[in-house]
C-alpha cells in the first residue's frame, strides 16, 4: 500500500511547512535511554549519554511544534515473545541479552521523560520499522501528512528502519539530526550519510523551527491586513 501522492516540493520549506509534517518520536523509552533501563544495564558498555543529552532538545522540539500546530506521532516498541520472530529472539540473544527489551505493560515500555499529550496518537510496532503491521501509515494520510520529521531513537536502526520505508510509500523525510541519539556516533552519521543521499535531507531543530517562524510571522501578517 503506497502514500498518498504527495505534492512536488523542491525547497526545504515545501517540505516542512507546518500544515503538513509530522514529528515523528521513535522509540524514547527507559528501556533504551534510561540508565536502569534494559540497554543500560545490558552489560555491553554502550554510552546513554547521547541519547540522553538529546531528549531536551527533541522535547522542546516538540513544544516548539505544538505551538505551530504541527502533529506529534508517538511510536513505542513491544518485544514480548508472542509478537517476535525467532530471528529477532535469535539476535536478542546473540547481543548477550536473556530477553528483549520493553515488554508490554512494564516500566521499561514507558516513554522516557517526554510524555504525549491528550490527543497524540501512539502507534505500537514489533519490529524495527514503524510501519511494518502499524496503522501508521492510515493515520499519516488521514491527517493529509507528506512529511516525516524523524527524531528519536536509534538513529541507525528504528529510526532509519522507518525513514527508508516512510520514503518508499511517498512520504517525504526529514532527519532531525540534534533530535536524534544512539549509543555510537560513527552510526548516527552513518545514517545522516545514506539518509541525504537515498530518503531525504538532514536539517537540526533550528532550521526547521526557522521555517515555521516565517509561516506563522506571513499568516500573523496577513491576518493584520499589512
């Protein structure tokens, strides 16, 4: 099932104008970014200070995009055994890992830090990519969305997992590089390089917040008749 056919949009500003981008939040669970969390406690001496450090900037982000009417989408993982494959258990267990992690219903599952508002849609997966057996997709195009501002966590992993298959179904995709974390900086960059080249374009929180400045001061404009 493919997206609906999105306009074509040559600038940057096309493509995030706020009417029709979504932020979308991938995975900012404690099971990933907490210190006690499952990731954390994995035993394999991964840093969470990145991801860490990234959750405030991505959480102002997304107060900045409230404030512009710009449409939040929360995706959650969970890995319990009867939604997983035995390769994914398989590779769960070849990481030194004796079960996967935020499993439905526990504190691991729960989103870290950032918390949806009254309203927010919050898509569940099972696997890496967000819109592998979700709604996402359907929810996307019944709000008239044609770009993802993707954020969250892993970069190289759900995070691109769901920008390569946002593109794919027409979907423009915008990587929000500062709103973004993984345990690897060598990855994280390594995403931002096939990223740019083959699905979309990198921009920071910045530059996209500059864009929906200069819709709203045109709109407040218009409104006051100057």
């Amino acid at each position: 099932r493919s997206a609906m056919q999105a306009p074509l949009f040559t600038s940057f500003d096309e493509k995030v104008f706020p009417d029709h981008s979504a932020i979308i939040v991938v995975d900012v669970q404690n099971d990933f970014c907490a210190t006690d969390g499952w990731m954390g406690k994995g035993g394999r001496d991964l840093p969470l200070e990145d991801i860490q450090e990234m959750v405030p900037r991505l959480e102002k982000f997304i107060d900045v995009a409230r404030a512009h009417g710009v449409q939040v989408v929360w995706i959650r993982c969970a890995y319990d055994d009867v939604f997983i494959g035995n390769n994914q258990k398989e590779r769960t267990r070849r990481r030194t890992h004796n079960r996967a992690p935020c499993l439905s219903d526990t504190w691991g599952q729960e989103f870290y830090i950032l918390k949806p508002k009254e309203g927010e849609v919050i898509v569940t997966k099972h696997r890496y990519d967000a819109f592998e057996g979700t709604n996402l997709d359907v929810v996307l195009k019944s709000n008239g969305i044609h770009t993802l501002l993707m954020t969250g966590c892993t970069t190289e992993c759900c995070v691109e997992s769901a920008s390569r298959h946002g593109f794919f179904l027409g979907y423009y995709v915008v990587l929000v590089d500062d709103c973004c974390g993984t345990f690897d900086p060598a990855l994280h960059e390594g995403t931002k390089r096939i990223i740019d080249e083959y699905f979309g374009v990198v921009s920071t929180a910045k530059e996209v917040q500059a864009s929906w400045e200069t819709v709203a001061d045109e709109r407040a404009a218009a409104a006051s008749g100057s």
